[in-house]
C-alpha cells in the first residue's frame, strides 16, 4: 500500500510545473518515505534504493534516505525500534513496575480516617452507657494507651510467626484465620507488620459497639467491641528531626508512601454481670496505602 502511494505522488508531482516542489511540501514527502522504511522494515529487509517512495522530490531533484536528516534523535530512535521490532518491550521496560500488595491478615474493610457519626456515638457508649452501667472505671484514655501496648505487642510478634505468644490475647478464630493467610506474606512483609511504639503518630477509636446476646433471659450476655486505627510512620522520630519535617508539615508526612502504615485492631470484652473478663483481640490488620495508589 506505502509503494502504490509512493508512485501515485511521485507522478502527481511531474505532472505539475516546476517537478511538484509548489504542490508537495518536504514534510509530506519525509511522511511518505518513513511509512515505506516502516512496511518494509517487518521482515529485517532493507529497502530497495530504486523505489520511488525513496527518494525525496525538492524541486525536481533527487536525495536519498542516507542523507535525509531527521527532525529529533527521538525519531531516530523510534525508527531503530520499529526496524529491530522491539518497540513494545523496550516501553514495557522503562515503565515502573507497581509493587505488589501486601497479603491481609484478615478479611476487614479497611478503616482509615474518623467519622464524625462515629464519634459522636463512641463519647455516647463510652460515658453514658459503659461508665455509667457497666464498669464505672472503664476510661477511654486509658483504654487507649493500653490499646497501643497491645498493638506493639501482638504486632512484634506476629512479625517472629510466634502465635504460641499470642493464645489468650488473640480470639481462637481469628488466630487461625491469621496463621492461614501469614503464610502467603514474604520475609519483609512479615517484618514491615512489627510496629514500635515512637512510630505511631496518630490513632483514634473507630467505633464502639455493645452486643447483647440471649436478651431478656437469666443468661443474657453483654459484650463490648472497640475498634481501633494506628497511623504508623516507620522511624517517625528521625524524620521529625528531620529539616523537610518542618518544610511540609503533616502533609509531608503523609506524602512519604512508602513509610506510612495503617493497623486495624478491634478488642472484643464481655461485661456481662458477674464476669470477670479481659481484653481480646477479634481483628487484626496491617495494610499500606501507598501499594494502592501506586497500582492505580
């Protein structure tokens, strides 16, 4: 098709006075000549040099493709692609590859942010509810301080594979489903799970919930569910030290994608009358935003 094109202008043009210099300017017939180089170039051949779609028509004079000069190296060098037919794995390679997504430990829509219905009907459960008629020395603050010694340490020892550690302190069946899908994390990803204590720069109670089981019977049963969020940036201390620290400000902190982490924890307590009940864990999740803007 390029050569029937090529003898098609190349008569058009010695039609015309003055060898078509008036009716084709350079740029078309430098279009011609690289859609020839192209449909030939499939089967590693070069061209003939005595194909009219060869030779460049100025004012009725002859050059050939060796002295044609090219507007950029770029073409060039896309020329040299499309002649060794490696165009499209030599893109493949120069793009960046997205890093794959971490495994999940557990199944959880991911929880990232507060919400304000939420808040206001945590403070509600908290002190109207659970202080009030269910333990009179449950304290949200402390709670949370306590939540973040058990994140440090359930998460260190997740990170070791050491589940024996964490019998009691992790529900059965949620212990299970973790020791299933830790299976499929690599040796860093089980080290990126361990979380320190001066990298946790910003957690906050999600949502509080009160389960009521056999409900108005003698064996009515009261259980409470805290679902927590840990934003978790590794070696936040050394970067608050940092000059950028005071450039960016959070901003900056939450730019480093790389570094950031989230956990989500929930604790589940019975506070049924008459039972003595500590502290468990039913959720535990460690997710990383930045895996997921980066495959988007």
């Amino acid at each position: 098709m390029f050569k029937a094109a090529g003898r098609s202008l190349s008569q058009l043009n010695h039609s015309l006075p003055g060898g078509g210099s008036r009716w084709c300017p350079g740029g078309l017939d430098r279009r011609v000549a690289l859609a020839h180089v192209l449909s030939t170039s499939k089967w590693g051949a070069a061209p003939p040099a005595s194909s009219p779609a060869l030779c460049l028509h100025s004012g009725g004079g002859r050059e050939s493709l060796d002295q044609f000069s090219f507007e950029s190296p770029v073409k060039c060098q896309q020329l040299r692609f499309y002649r060794s037919g490696r165009v499209s794995r030599s893109i493949e390679q120069e793009k960046p590859q997205p890093q794959k997504a971490s495994p999940q430990l557990m199944e959880f829509p991911w929880v990232v942010w507060p919400s304000l219905w939420h808040s206001i009907r945590n403070w509600i459960f908290a002190n109207l509810l659970i202080h009030r008629y269910l333990d009179q020395e449950f304290d949200m603050t402390s709670f949370k301080r306590g939540a973040i010694q058990a994140l440090v340490y359930v998460s260190q020892e997740l990170s070791k594979g050491n589940f024996e550690a964490l019998e009691g302190l992790v529900t059965t069946p949620s212990l299970e489903e973790i020791k299933k899908n830790f299976a499929h994390f690599s040796l860093k990803q089980r080290l990126d799970l361990a979380v320190e204590k001066e990298d946790i720069f910003f957690s906050f109670p999600y949502q509080i919930g009160m389960i009521f089981t056999n409900e108005g019977t003698t064996h009515e049963r009261i259980f409470v569910e805290i679902t927590m969020c840990y934003h978790v940036f590794r070696g936040f201390q050394e970067y608050v030290n940092s000059p950028s620290a005071s450039e960016g400000g959070l901003r900056a902190v939450y730019d480093n994608h790389e570094r950031i982490s989230i956990a989500n924890y929930r604790f589940i307590r019975e506070f049924t009358k008459g039972v003595v009940d500590d502290w468990t864990i039913s959720l535990a999740n460690h997710f990383k935003p930045g895996e997921h803007l980066q495959r988007q």
